[in-house]
C-alpha cells in the first residue's frame, strides 16, 4: 500500500499523519515541540513508523509544512514543502469542497484564510500579540488550575459569560485576576476568556475579511468547545469542526505529497528510517560577515556533515552544498 506522510513543525506541537492514497486517514501523531524540532521530527517520525509497521505499506511521498518545515524537509527528505496558509487550505477543501473561511488557531499564531472555489483567495494572519492564540487559553487555565483540555467542557456550563478586555494579553490577565477577586464563578470567567479571544481574532486577524459559510474551525485549540460557542455568537454562522482538526496543516501536506508524487517521474525523495533515526543531528548558527547584510546562517548537520544552510540571502552557504559531496563549513 502507498502511504503518503505529512508533517507540520510548529512552535507549540508537532503532527505527523498518514494517508494512503485515496486521502483515507491511517495513522496520527500529535506531540509537543517543546522547543526542540531536531528531536521533535525524530520522535514523531518514529511514532509514526511504528503505526506504519501495523498498518502495512510504504511511504511513497512525503510533505513538509509549519514553521519548522524546512528542517522537516531536509531531515525527512520531503518532495513537496509548503508554507501553512496552502497546507490547511488543501486540507479544509479536501474535507469540505465547499469552504469559504477557515479559522486557525494555533498555539503561538492565529490565521484566516478566505477560500474561492477550493483555491485561496485571501488570508491574514496575527502579527505581535498572543490574546489570539492558544498560548493565551494555557496560560490563564494554569492560573485558574484547570487542566486544558478540560477548559472548553468547563466553559459551556457557563451561565452568564463575564465580560473581560481581550486587545491585550497583558490587560486581559489583570481583568481576570480582578474578575476572580470579585468572585464571579470560574464558569463565567472560563467563557469570558473564550469571548475575548474570539473578538480579539476576529478585530485583528479578521478585521475587514468577508467571513461567509461554512466556516471551518481548524488547529488545536478547535478542542475548545466554548471557543466553538463564542464563534458562532459573534459570527451568527455555524462553525464546523473537522474530525482531526489538531492535524490539518499535515493531512494538507499529505495530500499535497499525494498529488506530487502523482505527476513525478521520479520516485519519493524521502531519506528512509536509517537516515532518519540513526546519526546524530546539530544545528548552529553564525552571522556571516560576507557583506554588509549580515545574515545569520542556519546550518543543520547530520554527524558532522552539512545537509543544508538557511538564512543566507545571496545563497552563497547554500551553493557550497552539492549533492554528491556536502563541504564542510566553518559554521
């Protein structure tokens, strides 16, 4: 059977999908990045493996997205690499052909995407604040000591939502705490915050979009049923969540692996399991003083050697790689 792997690196969590080639969902793997995606692409990737052993198969493609998706592709051996917008796109389509709006939130950025006949037409994403994001949500469930994935359960038993200032990180805490020093009930508190969220989202990242149905909810914190709530009373629409919707940005990359490799007279450029787990894997970094833009140079090694470089304008790191003979940098 053709298997075809996504994987979408991002600041918070790290997911790896399978799919075979009717875009059927075989396997899942959703882990924390824990500020390590070196370790993050090889503990995923060796989850994933073993749920491919059971399942049967070989992969036949493989697809990269996420913030961290260049090192995912260089470590993997990735045949298609695509930013995040494309990658929940193609995945919100494949599921719902008719989508107009996706809503992303995930734990450190927040996207919505505006879609046109299943191809992207607009999209916007947050910019300096963290009100909007799911970061927000764990860090005043920490404080109110409620597990989160308790939260969004918790916040729809809400009989009255508190009403708390969400344009800032910073200003929504201190409503909290002052809230919860009043003794509101932390019900209300609970769906207070998914409301500020939910009007910080849509004043920023959906300030002057046309949000049309149906309306796909999308990313981890989709979980949060009182997030779901809150969007639907403020966009009177109903909002759809998808039944994988932590995985969506790596079930786009899989699909888009599938269609790749669909067209591709050459087979899959994936690395294979040794490559993968065996070996040790660095990275380091230094600005090279080439010239006066100063770029900081990424270099990511496999047991000493370099597999590629990132950060260099002019791309003059990157050219001293060949194929056939990766040269060793002072990096």
């Amino acid at each position: 059977m053709r298997m075809y792997l996504g994987v979408d690196i991002g600041s918070v969590s790290s997911n790896f999908v399978l799919l075979d080639d009717r875009g059927r969902m075989k396997a899942k793997i959703y882990l924390r990045t824990q500020g390590n995606p070196i370790q993050a692409v090889k503990q995923g990737f060796s989850a994933i493996n073993k749920e491919l052993d059971e399942v049967g198969g070989e992969i036949a493609g493989v697809g990269a997205t996420g913030s961290g998706r260049l090192l995912a592709g260089v470590l993997l051996g990735a045949d298609i690499i695509k930013n995040e917008i494309t990658a929940h796109g193609v995945a919100a389509s494949w599921l719902y052909p008719d989508v107009r709006t996706i809503i992303e939130i995930g734990g450190q950025d927040s996207k919505i995407i505006l879609l046109k006949n299943g191809i992207v037409n607009d999209f916007a994403m947050n910019t300096v604040c963290a009100a909007g994001t799911g970061s927000f949500l764990d860090q005043q469930a920490a404080r109110l000591n409620i597990p989160i994935e308790e939260y969004g359960e918790r916040a729809i038993t809400s009989r009255q939502s508190v009403r708390i200032a969400g344009r800032c990180g910073v200003f929504a805490e201190s409503d909290m705490i002052h809230k919860q020093q009043m003794g509101y009930p932390v019900e209300d508190i609970l769906m207070g915050l998914c409301d500020a969220l939910a009007r910080n989202y849509l004043n920023n990242v959906g300030k002057g979009k046309k949000i049309e149905e149906p309306v796909v909810f999308q990313g981890g914190v989709a979980a949060n049923l009182g997030l779901k709530r809150a969007f639907e009373h403020l966009l009177g629409l109903p909002v759809h969540i998808p039944e994988h919707h932590e995985v969506m940005g790596a079930i786009g990359a899989a699909l888009l692996a599938r269609e790749t490799m669909e067209y591709s007279p050459s087979p899959s450029q994936f690395k294979g399991n040794a490559f993968v787990m065996d070996g040790e894997i660095t990275s380091s970094s230094q600005e090279c003083r080439g010239c006066p833009n100063l770029c900081e140079v990424v270099c990511i090694r496999r047991d000493g050697v370099p597999l590629a470089f990132w950060g260099d304008r002019c791309k003059k790191w990157e050219s001293t790689l060949t194929k056939n003979r990766p040269i060793r940098s002072v990096i």
